[in-house]
C-alpha cells in the first residue's frame, strides 16, 4: 500500500519533531511492554480503495488476505455522507471497521522473514505455523488529543512492508518517506478521532486484555470480542443442556 499527503501545519510538524526526542524518554518513564510512538504522521485508507496515480497499489487486497474486500463484504466507502454510525450504509461489514496498517509484514513467500521471530516481541506465543501472520488482527492503541480508539493491524504500509525498525524498534519513520507517514488508518478510526485525511496521532500496541469494549467491539468475524464473546455464549449453552435436559425428562 501507497500513500499520498498533503502538506502538514507548522504546528503538526513541530509535533513531529518534538516526538523524535521525546520516544526514548517515554519508554524509559512509562516503563510499558510497549510504549506509545507519538506525534506519527497518519493518513485514511479504505478497504476497496482504487488505485490512482497517488497510491498505486489497490486495496481490495491485504499483505494477509487476497481477498480482503469480500472478506469485509464490501467497499469500505470513505465518504461521511454513505456512512452512519462509523460503518458504511449500504452493508453490515463482516470484519472489524476499526482497522490500520503499519510498514512491517512479518510473513515471507513462504514462512516467516528470517527477523521476525527475533523483532516482533509476541512471535512465539501467536505462532500458529509457517503459513499464519503473527501480526495479522494484533490491537492497536490510537490517540489524538483527549480521545483514544482501539484498531486490529490488518495491512502492511504506508509505503513499506518491512520497517520492523520503527514498528517494533525506537526508530522514527523516515520523513524522505512521504512527509514521515507511519500509520494508515480505517474511516471508523478517522470518524471515532475527528482525524483529517492527513493528520498526527500517537499510536502503541496493546494487549487484548487491556482493550475496554466500546464501537471497536461488536463487529468482525476476526474481531476477539466477537470470538471470546461466542465461545462463552457455546460453552454456557452447553453448560446448561444437562441442567434443562432433566427439567424436560418424564
């Protein structure tokens, strides 16, 4: 995936350069397993985006699924007036709204990139074998101002699929690379944040158990609230059936 920006405010660059000092010192004074990557310059993109002169490569695909546009169940229509309540208005989609990409892909044409299990920090415990992303529907923390929103990784990019340095390390994104781009982000994360096409959030990774339920949480077949949420409701169902199998017995 490519992105095209427009110019930036003074003040938003001036953010971005007060972050490229402030990153270490965050780490070192917050002491979380994974700290927050501030002032990132973001951009919108939109399962079923066309490609144009400015972003050549369509989004009907992921760097993890072909089939990424029917897999949603449609095309994730940016324009606020097709939209109501963060989705699209023309269908229900059948994967997370709230979604982002960042410039790592883990996965190789076969396997994993020889880095991968030394840089991403969860590899071993989401291994699921050589075919399978580890990064693929990882939750991720997005800020601006006083609001936070939580999204699922769910592509590689703006521009780069192997930055594992910036991802994952203490680099910034380079600014020769669009202006310092480092995240895209889905419209329901725009429309949830106020965010313009182009703007500047902070962003972090966050454990699953440390997502509170919110817009983020209802939707998806790939969603983990709508995973965990149907295994409780199976296993009560079926915690219950000897207990109205004797109600019913003669």
């Amino acid at each position: 995936m490519m992105k095209a920006i427009s110019i930036l405010s003074i003040g938003a660059l001036a953010a971005i350069s007060a972050g490229c000092s402030s990153t270490r010192q965050s780490v070192s004074a917050t002491g979380e397993r994974y700290p927050w990557k501030k002032n990132i310059v973001t951009t919108v993109f939109w399962i079923g985006e066309k490609p144009s002169a400015n972003n050549p490569v369509p989004n009907r695909i992921s760097s993890w699924d072909k089939n990424w546009s029917r897999s949603y169940g449609g095309f994730d229509d940016p324009n606020p007036a097709h939209r109501r309540n963060l989705v699209p208005v023309k269908f229900t989609p059948r994967q997370n709204p709230f979604y982002c990409a960042l410039p790592y892909n883990d996965k190789a044409a076969t396997g994993h990139r020889p880095e991968a299990p030394r840089v991403v920090p969860w590899f071993k415990e989401a291994y699921q074998g050589p075919g399978v992303s580890t990064c693929k529907d990882r939750w991720v923390a997005i800020r601006n101002g006083n609001r936070t929103v939580y999204a699922q990784w769910e592509d590689a990019g703006p521009f780069r699929t192997d930055y594992w340095q910036y991802v994952f390390g203490n680099e910034r994104p380079k600014t020769t690379l669009n202006r310092g781009a480092g995240l895209d982000v889905s419209p329901a994360v725009r429309d949830y944040l106020g965010l313009n096409e182009t703007d500047v959030t902070d962003w972090r990774f966050v454990e699953f158990s440390e997502v509170p339920r919110g817009p983020w949480s209802t939707l998806g077949e790939n969603n983990t609230f709508v995973i965990s949420d149907r295994k409780t409701g199976s296993e009560l169902a079926q915690a219950s059936k000897p207990a109205a199998d004797r109600a019913t017995a003669p």
